[in-house]
C-alpha cells in the first residue's frame, strides 16, 4: 500500500508540473509589432505602428523612448502631421489637434519642466508663410496660439519663447522676438536668425548678414544681452554657427567642416574635429555631429569626447537630440519613409523605432 500511494503522489505531482510548464509564457518569445499598445482619443486617426528593432539589443526596464515627443503624418500621403509622445509601455499618446486649435503640428519643442510643448504649423501645407507657433499643455489640454512664426525655443526658465519668422513674400531680412508664455507679451529683437538661448537665460545668441571690409556680406554672430540690448559680436566667419554647452562654460564654433573649442566669449579657439552640427550631450562631456552624408543624403554621424577621442561613427539620422540623462538619443530617418530611431549614446546600437520625424526631448 506505501508503495503505491507514493507512485500515485509521484504522477499527481508531474502532472501538475507539466500543466504549469504549459500555461507559462515563453520568457524568450518576441512581442508582436502590431501588440504595441497605441493610446488616442476615440475620434482621433491610429498613428503608425511602433515596434522594436528586430536587431535590437535587450530594451532597459525603463522604455528607451519614454517622453520624447515627435510629429506624425495622421494618414500615410497626408499632409497633416500631430504631435505624439511616448509613454513609459511604448504607447503613443496624442497631445496636439485634441481641440481644433491648430490645422496640424510639426517641430515640437518640451518646455524645461515638461509642462508644455511649443510647436509650429503642420509639416505640409502650413497657411501664411510659416504658419503660427502654438504651445499646448502636456495632457492635451489649452492648445493655443502665440502669433505668427517659426521654430520656438524655450528659455531655461520654461516662461519665454524665442521666435523667428522669414517672409518669403516681401523678401525683407528674417527677424526674431520674444514671447512670454503667460501673457503673450512680445519682445522684438530685430533682425536676426538662427536664434538661440545662452544659458544663464539673460543672453541670446544669433546671426545677422553684416558688411566686410571688401563690400560683401557675412554671417556674424552676435550675442545679445536682453535687459540692456548691448551686442557682442563673437565672429563674421560666413555660415558659422555656435553651440553653447550646457553649462555655459564653453562653445563651440563650426564653420564648413570644422569644429572648434573656444572659450565662453570665442576667445582661445582650438580643433577639436572636422564636422558639422555639433549637439552637447547633457553632462557636457561628449559632443554628437555630422561628419559625411549617406547614399540618401542623410548625414552620417559620430561621438567624440573632449579630447576629439571617437566614441563611436557610422550611424546616419537628422535632428538628432540628447536624451535627459544622456543616455540615448533619437534621431530622424527621412527615406523611404520619415522615422524616428532611438540609439544607445555609448554604442550607437539601433534600440527602437516608430514612424514619424522632428524628435524632441526635454531637457
């Protein structure tokens, strides 16, 4: 009898250990693209589908795209683009055209403290020249206009906007001006493009066409400091542009395909790699650029540190933006469709994508 309940408890035993093994999901079975959760509005068009790169390496607890913000075409051909942001699970979750304020939305812009995104007109067919520039708080909500304009960037306060417009109609030169969030108050700077914010907040940035000693014009860069209106010129050399780091404590300076290091004011200029459109990294210790133009035109980029070491190169993309914590940055790829790529800032690894164009992290 012993005996034989034993062998009885034994096979009871393997067979609820079979059933369980049954019912258990794979650890390793891959999630299905079409499984990924997308969150709008009932009467609001599906964006496309995001999913992960099938190359991908093993994605971190934390979702590698979670709160970027970026533009999508609502239909596939349309031409009204929104604005989506990336939620902690993957999903894609609407925030512009909730309320019928603005006829579509491009170049987001997250304000310092994640309160509100500043955005433009739709990527096609945008009234008036360049449109109007909105601004719209995280969850949807207060979608309003600020005026006339185009690409608004948030001063390190979150309580201004710079603006710029370019009048292709009358052919007048490209100005700019300040518009506090709050109020609508504006600013006008006069003229100037390719305006950017200092980081102390009280001082700009920008380029303006001036007059060369042998009678032809220049870009120079001006730096403006707002509450007195004095202007420092940093330097006239054509097509340069300058990118502060984040701290203020240097910039650098790239003209045609060279950059340099230079102190705060332009003074002690020194190489630092041959390229274009430089991106600090958060912390202030990598700097991301172009340095050569893929097969479609896009232009391929690469990671150096302060020292002009390359971290890595060889991964193309447009608009590429920093992650808050440095960690990854997303990047644009326009052909044969516009999609948004999240890359692993110390490898430059594939690790995610969604269809769309113009990321935006906050800072």
């Amino acid at each position: 009898m012993p005996r034989i309940s034993t062998a009885v408890l034994m096979l009871v035993a393997m067979a609820l250990s079979a059933c369980t093994t049954a019912a258990a999901p794979s650890p390793s079975a891959p999630t299905s693209p079409g499984e990924t959760p997308i969150v709008t509005p009932s009467n609001a068009p599906e964006p496309g589908d995001a999913s992960p790169s099938p190359s991908a390496p093993d994605l971190p607890d934390e979702h590698p795209a979670l709160g970027l913000a970026f533009s999508q075409f609502l239909e596939e051909g349309g031409s009204e683009s929104q604005i989506f942001v990336v939620e902690a699970d993957g999903s894609l979750r609407q925030v512009t055209g909730l309320g019928g304020q603005s006829p579509g939305a491009s170049r987001p812009a997250w304000s310092p403290d994640r309160s509100q995104v500043a955005f433009g007109p739709p990527k096609v067919g945008a009234s008036g020249v360049v449109g109007e520039v909105f601004v719209v708080n995280a969850d949807g909500s207060g979608e309003r206009s600020l005026g006339p304009g185009e690409k608004p960037r948030w001063s390190p306060d979150g309580t201004r906007l710079l603006v710029s417009e370019v009048d292709d109609v009358t052919s007048e030169p490209r100005s700019q001006w300040i518009v506090d969030v709050a109020t609508g108050e504006v600013t006008d700077l006069g003229i100037g493009f390719n305006g950017q914010w200092l980081p102390d907040g009280e001082r700009i940035a920008f380029r303006r066409q001036v007059d060369t000693a042998d009678g032809s014009f220049a870009d120079a860069i001006f730096i403006r400091t707002l509450a007195t209106g004095e202007e420092q010129e940093l330097g006239s050399e054509s097509e340069s542009d300058a990118f502060w780091a984040p701290d203020g404590s240097s910039v650098l300076i790239a003209t045609g395909n060279s950059i340099v290091r230079a102190e705060p004011d332009g003074s002690n200029p020194r190489d630092l790699v041959g390229g274009f459109a430089p991106a600090w990294s958060p912390d202030g210790e990598r700097v991301l650029f172009g340095y050569d133009f893929d097969q479609d035109g896009t232009p391929v980029l690469a990671v150096v540190d302060l020292d002009g070491e390359t971290v890595w190169s060889g991964t193309a993309g447009l608009n590429p933006v920093w992650s808050p914590d440095g960690t990854r940055i997303a990047v644009e790829i326009p052909v044969p469709q516009p999609m948004i790529r999240i890359l692993d800032a110390a490898s430059g690894e594939v690790l995610w994508e969604v269809e769309g164009m113009e990321p935006s992290w906050s800072s």
